[in-house]
C-alpha cells in the first residue's frame, strides 16, 4: 500500500509532490499529508543526533491511538462556553478517505480518557485528491455577529494538490451542536496564484472581531509571511494585514498559535525558516495588546529558548494554563524537535514540553511530555503541531500527537503533569 505525501522542498520553493511506499501493519490509508518544512542541514535521520527512543509508538508514556486509522495535524480544545456540554474534550484531526480529505471531530466526556468519533467535516473541495491540509478547531468565547459563545469553528488549508493548477483556499466551517454536524461558514482568503495559503489559527481581539491568522506565500516579495484578517460575523473578512514578514525574501514565518492572558495580552508562537544554519524553523514568540496590531511586521520576534540554550525547531504550538499563585499563569510550548545549543539533537526530543510562567518572557523550563514519539524523522508526521490541552487547574496536560505506527501517520493521546 502507498501513501501519497505532499511535502515541501527547501524554503520558498512550491510545494512538491513524491511517493513514498509504506507498509500499514493493521490498518491501511491513503494519506495527503499537510506541508512540511526542510530538515536543517544534516539532519533528518530516522532517529537524529543524540536520540534513543525504541519504545512503541506513546509506549513510554501510555498513550492511546485517537482513532481507528491514521491522521494529521491534531488539534484538542475542553468546551468552556457550551452550557450543558462544558468540560467535554473535542479532538480534530485531518484524515484522507479514498482521495477525500475530511475533518474527523473525536469526543471525551471523561476528561480525554476514551474518545469517540462524533462529526466530520467535509466539503468537495478536498474531494478526489484535491488536497486538505492542516486544520484548526476552536470554541468562539463570545458571540460574533450572529454567532453565540459556543459556536465552534474548524477551518483549513484546501486545494494543495488541485490539477492542473493549485488555487488554494482558507475555509471556515461551524457547528452549532458540539461538533456533530457542520455546514461551510465563509472563505477566509484564495490564492491569486498557485502559491499556498496555509495553517488558519483563530483568536478574538480586543474588539470583538473574529480574526484568522495564516501563512501566505502568495506575496512574491516574500518566500512566505504570516498575516491575519479580521471580522464582525465570520462571514465577511477584512484586511489582510501583515503579522510577520521579515525584511529578507527568504525569511519564512509560519505556524502561527496565539493565546490570551489573563490581562489582555496575547502570545503567538510560530516558526522562522530562513534557510540554512541551525536555528532554520526554530520557534519564535512575539505579544500584542489587543490581538491585531503585533507591531513592526519586519521584526521577527524572540527565540524561544531554555536556560542552557536549548531551542525547539519545526511546527511549534502553544497552550495556556493556571497556575497557583500567578495571577497570569504559564505558558506551555512544544515543537517538533528539540536541539541543544551546539545544534545537536537533544536527548530528549520528541519526548519534552517547555513551561513558562513570565508571560513567554525569559528562559523556559523542560517537563516531560504525555506522548513520546518516537521517531526522528523531521516531516509532516511525527511530532507534528502536537497539541496541548491543560486541565482546568493547571496541573495535568493531555497532549495529542502523531507517530508513525507500521507507515501510517496515527494521533496518539496522553495525559501527564505540567
């Protein structure tokens, strides 16, 4: 059984498609995978500089598969503004059913102990081998336009493999019914070119607008850019509006994750993949004080790193979470692979998230993550924007993240300390 994977080849080049032939040990599926940034220079090996990792896959920590078949790109939110369904754990994941991209909604109602499935998203345009990419799902805090509190939002990457051209697009999709049935909201944005649009991530500012942020390499000043445009309803959309773009062509910004403390000012975590050097696709953080306006577009942020110097590289997200005795709370963040200062892999890549308890600001500290992965390969599969889920008093993490299990992508999930 093949599996058709979509990557990237090295920054600000298009997306290029090749086949890679994997054996499925239980249960075969023809995956597209979302993007994938390059390796930096000498790495990508199966396990990587200074990684011994031979448990199963999520064996280390006990986890679970979220599903019965493969996935992608997953994403975890707790219900907070849904009445009589507060407290319930929703689980996305991008998964691809005979060429047809789809949206899988998994639910717990025991705090991410068991899953089911409940809902899937989706939509023609990812159909017959179309291409869908790296999903968003997100539970709106507060009405927009005719939407209440409640209402969720799943929105993705579309058409990053539409023949005989790519056009793609941003779509936004919502549920009125905790995820069980979804019908098309809007179109965030559509590529004027063949070039992509990528990884929608919402938040709501300080106005109340709904705003979407994504990666743009539409622009040909830029390899790629991060923007936000914004709305009143979900339906019309305004802007877009430069988040990150840096002042070399070559600069690729991407990934961006925001979130809101509790006095206002928001954190977006996303990558920098410039090319070459040991710091390509390291991840960065910046702040706003109301969530649309992040400054000077051509400054690019600060490195998010530990105190000896370690920094995380490719795909990295970020969560919010209490914390006894600290009025804002911590920062949690995770990315793909973890490298020691001299650019060697780091003995506990795949297998570490960070904590911050200074709004993002200064050194972060090491805790083990819920789901070890295994592998080192730096692609579209493991480790890839795992998410992250603290409970409701800060003191545990349930964290969703994919592996390969016999050539299959699969989403595992685990619950641990934080």
């Amino acid at each position: 059984m093949s599996t058709s994977t979509n990557l990237r080849s090295r920054p600000g080049s298009r997306p290029v498609a090749f086949l890679m032939t994997l054996v499925a040990a239980v249960t075969a599926l023809s995956l597209t995978s979302c993007r994938g940034d390059p390796p930096p220079d000498g790495e990508g090996g199966e396990s990587g500089k200074g990684v011994a990792n031979n448990a199963a896959p999520g064996e280390m920590a006990g986890a679970k598969a979220l599903g019965e078949g493969g996935g992608l790109y997953p994403r975890a939110i707790r219900l907070r503004h849904s009445g009589g369904a507060n407290g319930r754990v929703l689980a996305s994941s991008v998964v691809h059913r005979g060429g047809n991209g789809v949206g899988e909604i998994q639910e717990s109602a025991d705090g991410g102990g068991s899953f089911r499935r409940v809902g899937t998203v989706s939509d023609d345009k990812a159909a017959d081998g179309k291409g869908l990419c790296c999903a968003t799902l997100y539970e709106l805090p507060q009405q927009v336009g005719d939407m209440p509190a409640g209402t969720l939002l799943w929105a993705a990457s579309f058409g990053q493999d539409e023949k005989p051209e790519p056009r793609m697009s941003i779509r936004v999709f919502r549920s009125t019914d905790h995820g069980r049935n979804w019908s098309h909201l809007s179109t965030v944005a559509t590529s004027p070119n063949a070039r992509g649009l990528w990884e929608p991530e919402f938040s709501v500012d300080a106005e109340g607008n709904l705003v979407c942020h994504y990666s743009d390499e539409t622009d040909p000043r830029h390899s790629q850019k991060l923007v936000a445009v914004r709305s009143k309803d979900g339906v019309s959309w305004s802007g877009p509006r430069d988040t990150v773009a840096g002042k070399l062509a070559s600069d690729r910004p991407g990934m961006a994750v925001v979130r809101k403390l509790p006095d206002g000012t928001y954190v977006m975590s996303y990558e920098i993949c410039a090319a070459g050097g040991k710091y390509s696709c390291v991840a960065h953080l910046r702040t706003s004080r109301d969530g649309w306006d992040w400054g000077d577009p051509a400054d690019l942020g600060t490195r998010a790193e530990t105190a000896d110097g370690k920094y995380f590289l490719h795909a990295p997200n970020l969560a919010w979470a209490p914390e006894e005795g600290n009025p804002q709370g911590k920062l949690l963040l995770i990315g793909q692979a973890m490298y020691n200062k001299d650019g060697g892999r780091a003995e506990g890549s795949g297998r570490t998230i960070w904590t911050n308890s200074e709004g993002g600001e200064g050194a972060w500290r090491e805790i083990p993550a819920p789901v070890a992965v295994k592998s080192g390969k730096l692609d579209s599969c493991p480790n890839y924007s795992s998410s992250l889920l603290p409970s409701e008093d800060g003191r545990k993490v349930l964290e969703v993240a994919t592996d390969y299990d016999g050539g299959v992508c699969r989403p595992y999930v685990a619950i641990g300390g934080s």
